[in-house]
C-alpha cells in the first residue's frame, strides 16, 4: 500500500498546439509492473487537472505503454483559455502498489483566419436603400483576428457604386435611380490579417423604388342609374386609374370613398363600386333628395402617397316595393252577444297607406276577408274597408257553444301591377300586399241565475270531527256561456252559544268546513244557508248538518275526592263510612259503567259494590287489615278509582270503539285501636281545596281584586265605626247603670257574649310550612296560632260532610251537628273570657300534602282521645 515508482517518464513538461483535434497525442509515459503483481496495472487516470478541464484523457498505446491525448471537448484555445495545465495521473497495480505524478501540458499560440461577427457572421446580409438617397454610408462590417492583428478591407466586383473603407464602413458613390440602375448589387467583402489569411462574405444590396408621380382616373362616366333595394353586393360602376409609374407593369394603386355615404362602398384593390346598404327610395332623405353624390379616391399608397379624387352621381329608381301598410296591424274589437245585423265594427282605410313615391305605386284596396266566424261579418266595399255584422250571435246558441273569440285576417292589396320586365329585367310580376289581423270578442251578458245542484244537501258529520276537516261540497252552475265565476258564501245560521261561525264554505270550490268542535249533547242539527253568486245574480240553497253522536263524553263523579278516617276494627263487608259514588255520563247509559280501583289498593283491601252496571256504587272493606302479622304497612291508603263507560260492550267492541275513563280520588286513613276505649262512632273531615287561576296576560284581575278589596275594607271599617259609636251610646259605663233601662243592659250583655262565642277555637292543625300548631274554628274558619300553654277551646261538636258539586266543580261544606253528646262529668260554663274544655277530645288535626298543597280536618266529636 505504500506509493512507488510506477509512472516511468513522469513527472515531465510538454506542449500542445491550440485547436488541436480530438485524439491528437500530447505525451506517452510508461508503467513499470511489480515482482509480485501477476495480472499487469489498471490504465491511469487523470485524477485532478489544475486548472479543472476535461480537454486531456489517457489511452493505452502498447505494452505498458500509455498517452495522453486532447479530447476536444473543450477545443484548446489559446487567446481564451488557460495557457497550461497541470494533469494529476494516478496508477494502481494489482497488489496494491500506487503512484502519482504530474504531467504539465503548455498550450502554444497558432495564427488563425480573421472571422466575422454580427450578422455576417451567421447570414447574408441584405441592405435596402431608397432611389434618390444622396452618398453615404449604408454598412459597418464588423470583423476580428484572434490575434488582434490589423486587418484589411476590399470589395468585388470594382465597377460598381460602392466602396469599403479601411474602417469595415461600406459606402455608397452616386445617388441611386431605380428606374435607370440595377434593382439589385451582390458585393463581395474579403477581410485579410498580415500574414495573409483571410475570410471572405457577400452582401446583397437592394434598391427600393419610391412614388413620385400622381396616378390619373381612365374612367370617363360620371353618372349612374340604378332601382331601389337593391341587395349587398350589387355592382353600381368599375373606377379604374394608372399610375406613371408602374406603365411597364399592373399599377399597384388604391381606391377609397371620401365622402360619407351609407349605400356604398368600393373596392380598395379593383375600383369596383357595389351597394352596401339598404336603398329605399321612400325613406328620407332619399324621398325628398333621391340622387346620391359619391367622390372616389385613388392613392399610389395606402398612406403620404399622389393621390387624385373625381365625383360621380347615382340616380335611385321607385319601385312598388312596399305593399300598404296599417297602424296598429292587429285590431280588437269586442261586441256584446245579441248584437243586431249590419252593425258597424271598424273602419280600416283611416289605418292604412302605401309609402311608395310613385303615386301609380302607392294605390290599394281591401279584399279577402277569411277567418275563423267570418260569414258572421262582411266588408262594405273594397275601397272604404269598413266592416260590418251580418248576423246576430247567440253564446249559449249550440251552434255558438264555445266560440268567444273571432280572428279574422283582411288583405290589403296593391291595385297597379308593378311589371318591371322591360326596364329591368331581372325583376319579374309579383303580388305585394299586406295582411291586417282582425280579433272580435263577443261578450257575454249575465242572462241566467246560478242554480244548485240540489235544492237541499244533507251531511252527516260525527261530533269527534276535527276542526278543519272537510264535510261536504256543494256546487251550482248558471246556463251562461262561458261559465260564470261563482262565489260561495254562509248567509245564515251555522252558529251557537259559544261560537258565531261553526261552518266556512270555499268561496271559490264550495268546499264546507268546521271551525269549531261539534257537540252531539250540546246541537244535534244545524241549518245553514247557503249563497251562489255570478257577481249579479245570486241563488241560495240550505244545508242541513247532522252531527252524529260519538262516546267523547267522560264519566263525572261526585265526589272526585274524598277523605276520611276508618277504624282498624272495621268489620269486613262494611259499606266504609257510608261512602257512595253517583256518575253521570252524558252520552252513554248508567248501566254502561264499571269501577275499579288502579292505583293504591295495596293487598286488595277495597272494593266498590256493584263493580259495574250503575251510576252509583258504594266502597266496601274486602278484606280485614292485619298489622300484627307485619302482612299490612300502610296506615293511609289513596285509592285512584277508574270509571269507564264500556261495561255494556263486548270483548270485541272495546277494542274498536272509543272508551272514556273518568276519575276519583280517595283518602283513607286507618285508626289503630285506642288505649281507653271510649264509645264513639269514627268521623270523618272533608277539605275542599279551591284554587283560582288566571292568565298572566290578564294584568288587570289583580289590580281590580286589590281594588275591590281594600274598598271593601273601608267600608266593613267605616261600618264598625258606626257600630262602635252606637254601643257606646246604648251601653253607659257602670256608674251610670242605675239610669239604663234593664232590657237595655241585657242586649249589651248578650251582644258581647256572642261576639265572645263567635272566637271559639274548637280545632288545631300543623302548619304544613312553619311547622308550627295553630288552632280554627270550624263554623267561621277563624285561626290563630296556638300557645303552648292554653287548652284547647271546644264547642258542641260537629260532624262535618261533603255536599255535591256545583256546576263550577267546586265543592261546598255543609255542617250538621252530630246525633248524640256527652258531657264530661266536670263541665263549666262559658264564661265571657275564657271556655275551658269540658269533654275529652273530640278529634285529632292533621296535615297532609296533596300535590304541595295543605289540607285541614276538623276534630269529630266521636274520634278517641290519646295519640295515634
């Protein structure tokens, strides 16, 4: 691996000419091969070159024996490349040896041939001079020698009116004429270096001819004639002009239009005058004016050029070219139905002319009068073109039926024959005429009323019906032709208590709907009365409503909510408390009801006698109540009872028809047997619960209860003035009592007594909010709270017992007073203070929420003393 002496020759210095071809050899050097390497060397390389070039490569040329040679790529030159180059060549045998050393090749200067640049270096140059340019200088040869050596000039042929100067500038001698000179001069430049190598190019020289001379018209005409509406493209004259020139060849001359004309244009090339425009003879200006002036140029070149004008003038013809004419070209005319024979319709000669100049061309009548309906009319004559009915025409006539609208078509026709054979032959006879478009309306007058279809119509609708819903159509039609638009409308009946509009008619269909809920129990039948209207003429026709019934009604009981307490003793079979339901059901039979209790009832403890088959049932004690065994939990049980009105349907019907379901609410309180047995009979409390709701969009109800109230206040206030005022009068103090009248003390005695009475407390109940006791008397519904050390104040007891329910579903109380008292054996009179409690408890309060809300029941006088 070490370097060794491989490269016999090198390092070395040699030369290379510049511009030496690819291949040419630029030195040979030899490889020495080691002892111990059986298959020779790898060929050298050139590894680095200083500057970098890839001009040099090395090629084996015998035994061991390599050369380097030019590759030209890049072609070596000497003016613009580097002068020497320094070439690394590395070698490497088989077992490793290698060896590297530098081969320096000098690049040696050669003369070469002067070249041209620019243009002429890559084309021959053509120059263009104009006839009549004054000597000057026309070119710059630009040449070179690659060894910036002086350079020489000259130019072949001799005779000829250039010159080259020493500079490259090529002159021209003389002023140049096309006409007499060569159009065209080749000139031969040869550029000499000083030791005689030279390069030659040509360049061509062209002479341009130029306009000097004005060119001149050859056409003698000046006026033309030609017919009206005439078609594009039309030939009206041929100008034609020379140049001098162009006399040996075709003149290359121009041809335009210098004043404004619309009708005409002329060819720039030819000199041919066509038409281009429409031409009408009966429009102005041509009316009035019909001769056209039209001034022709004609130029040497399209612009700076000679030029020369002439004018010519072109006579326009009439012709019977416009067929007479009608404004408007459509009429509307409308006629009523029954219009008697020979009425005048419209007068078409005031609508109408014919345009053409030529008086035998504008000339007309009218013929022809076709169309749909059109024996119905008639023209009176062809020149005045009036027109006229025939004959009467009936809409609803069956010959009539459907026709409203007569179009009807008038021709206008040319009365002279415009024959143009003999003067103009390529016109031929022809008709010119003009068509008017006629469209009568007949119409219609209201000669007959709308009749219905029925005199009567009869719907069957099912109250359950909902609001919107279609429930019949009536239809009527009137014999005019075509058809009126009727109306519908309700003019009468159709209302109710609660409703003013139950029905709505489609005015346009007659379509019946309702706007409101039907109620079979409320109005079994409604009449309406019904319009059809033409917009004149109405008729009416009735429609009777029968609104079938349909079970929608819910079964109402009364109570819908009861409460009450029952002993724990209560004796199975017992009818508790007495308690009867009674239910109504406005659409359905007594016997259509059946009870029974979904919700509450836990182990089956009630039942209702009969469960069905009556409006009215009684709640029975099905079974005993068992706390001992643990069997019964519950000491309250609220009983939700259903009442349905399917007991009178079949298995099958109930699952068809519709079934309505009403409900009742109990609350049963179950009383354990007390310590001290006391003979009472158990009581119950009934607490009706009113509740007043009003819209929150209804702001003045507060404002007038609050109003009224406290109006109210002061009045019961100014009232009790007036009483106080008034006892105090009657009733002296007590020194003054011997002057009283007796009778006169007693009234003051027993007032007072009585409002004392009034006070009595004689029940207590939890206040479901504070939590704390207050006390009310159950015949005024007084309260105040309780103190903890004052007995409660009791009066003759009273059972308290639910009425039936007004009309508003608002419960009343009604209070009885109980069948039997005892007094306690250590009764005191009332005295005008204080009422001690002279009996054992008649009841005991208590506070159940229903739905958040507070319920209060009274003590009944048979409850047992003690604490359940």
């Amino acid at each position: 691996g070490r370097r060794s002496q491989l490269l016999k020759g090198l390092p070395a210095t040699t030369t290379v000419e510049e511009n030496a071809a690819a291949g040419v050899s630029v030195y040979t050097f030899n490889v020495t091969v080691s002892p111990l390497s059986s298959e020779g060397v790898a060929i050298p390389t050139i590894v680095n070159s200083n500057p970098l070039t890839k001009a040099f490569d090395i090629e084996p040329k015998g035994d061991l024996e390599y050369r380097v040679v030019t590759t030209g790529n890049p072609v070596l030159d000497y003016e613009t490349m580097p002068k020497s180059f320094d070439l690394q060549i590395f070698v490497e045998d088989t077992t490793g040896r290698t060896d590297l050393n530098i081969l320096t090749v000098q690049v040696t200067d050669k003369n070469e041939r002067p070249v041209f640049r620019g243009n002429m270096a890559i084309q021959t140059v053509a120059i263009y001079v104009l006839e009549g340019t004054p000597p000057e200088c026309i070119y710059q040869v630009d040449a070179a020698d690659p060894e910036n050596a002086e350079l020489n000039y000259s130019l072949l042929p001799a005779p000829v009116p250039f010159l080259v100067l020493e500079s490259g500038a090529i002159f021209s001698t003389k002023e140049l004429d096309y006409e007499k000179d060569p159009h065209c001069y080749f000139l031969n430049i040869t550029v000499t270096d000083p030791d005689g190598l030279s390069s030659s190019k040509t360049v061509t020289i062209n002479i341009i001819n130029i306009n000097d001379e004005r060119p001149y018209f050859t056409t003698k005409q000046r006026v033309y004639r030609i017919p009206e509406e005439q078609s594009p493209g039309t030939v009206v004259a041929n100008i034609t002009a020379k140049d001098p020139d162009d006399e040996d060849s075709s003149s290359r001359l121009f041809y335009s239009i210098q004043s404004s004309d619309q009708y005409f244009s002329i060819n720039p090339s030819t000199g041919v005058l066509h038409v281009t425009g429409r031409i009408d003879r009966d429009a102005f200006p041509l009316r009035l004016h019909p001769n056209i002036s039209v001034i022709v140029r004609v130029e040497d070149s399209p612009s700076s050029g000679h030029a020369r004008e002439m004018e010519i003038t072109i006579i326009i013809d009439d012709i019977n070219d416009n067929p007479p004419g009608c404004n408007p070209s459509t009429f509307r005319k409308e006629a009523n139905e029954n219009m008697t024979a020979g009425t005048f319709l419209l007068g078409l000669r005031n609508y109408c002319k014919d345009i053409d100049v030529d008086p035998s061309n504008n000339l007309f009548n009218f013929t022809g009068l076709s169309g749909f309906g059109s024996n119905n009319f008639a023209l009176e004559s062809t020149v005045s073109g009036r027109l006229v009915m025939t004959e009467n025409i009936d809409l609803e006539n069956p010959a009539n039926l459907g026709v409203e609208v007569y179009s009807l078509t008038v021709r206008v026709q040319d009365i002279a024959c415009p024959n143009y054979s003999s003067k103009y032959p390529f016109y031929t006879s022809f008709d010119i005429s003009y068509i008017i478009y006629i469209y009568i309306r007949i119409k219609p007058v209201n000669e007959f009323f709308p009749v219905f279809s029925n005199l009567s119509y009869e719907f069957n609708v099912p109250e359950i019906t909902k609001v919107g819903s279609s429930i019949g159509r009536v239809n009527a039609r009137d014999k005019d032709w075509p058809s009126s638009v009727i109306t519908y409308s309700i003019v009468a009946g159709g209302g109710s208590r609660d409703y003013t509009n139950i029905f709505w008619i489609s005015p346009t269909k007659g379509d019946v709907r309702i706007l409101a809920r039907l109620d079979y129990e409320t109005t079994q039948k409604h009449i309406l009365t019904v319009r059809a209207s033409d917009q004149e003429k109405t008729a009416t026709a009735s429609v009777t409503v029968n609104v079938l019934e349909v079970n929608d009604e819910e079964p109402v009981c009364s109570p819908n909510f009861y409460s009450f307490q029952i002993p724990v003793s209560l004796a199975v079979g017992t009818n508790i408390n007495g308690f009867r339901i009674e239910c109504q059901d406005r659409d359905s039979d007594p016997r259509s009801f059946r009870y029974f209790i979904n919700e509450g009832n836990v182990n089956n403890h009630f039942t209702f006698s009969p469960s069905a088959g009556s409006n009215t049932s009684r709640l029975i004690l099905a079974s005993r109540f068992d706390y001992e065994s643990g069997l019964d939990t519950n000491w309250i049980y609220r009983l939700r009872v259903y009442i349905t009105d399917d007991n009178l349907l079949s298995a099958r019907d109930k699952a068809t028809y519709l079934i309505k379901t009403g409900t009742v609410t109990l609350s049963i309180r179950v009383i354990p047997n007390p310590t001290t047995v006391i003979a009472t009979t158990p009581g119950f409390t009934v607490v009706t619960k009113r509740e007043n709701l009003y819209s929150e969009s209804a702001w003045y109800v507060p404002f007038v209860i609050t109003l009224g109230s406290l109006l109210l206040l002061g009045l019961l206030g100014y009232l009790g003035f007036l009483l106080a005022t008034w006892v105090r009068t009657r009733c002296p103090p007590a020194g003054k009592a011997d002057s009283a009248p007796l009778i006169h003390f007693t009234f003051c005695l027993s007032s007072q007594t009585m409002t004392k009475l009034n006070t009595v407390f004689d029940g207590e109940a939890r206040d479901p909010v504070t939590g704390k006791m207050y006390e009310f008397n159950t015949r005024s519904g007084a309260r105040r709270w309780k103190k903890s050390n004052e007995p409660l104040q009791l009066e003759p007891a009273v059972q308290v017992t639910p009425s039936a329910t007004d009309d508003s579903g608002q419960g009343t109380d009604r209070v009885e007073a109980p069948s039997q008292k005892k007094p306690s054996e250590k009764r005191k009179e009332p005295t005008a203070e204080t009422k001690a409690a002279a009996k054992p408890l008649a009841g005991q309060s208590e506070t159940s929420g229903q739905d958040g809300q507070s319920e209060d029941r009274g003590l009944s006088s048979s409850a047992p003393q003690g604490r359940y």
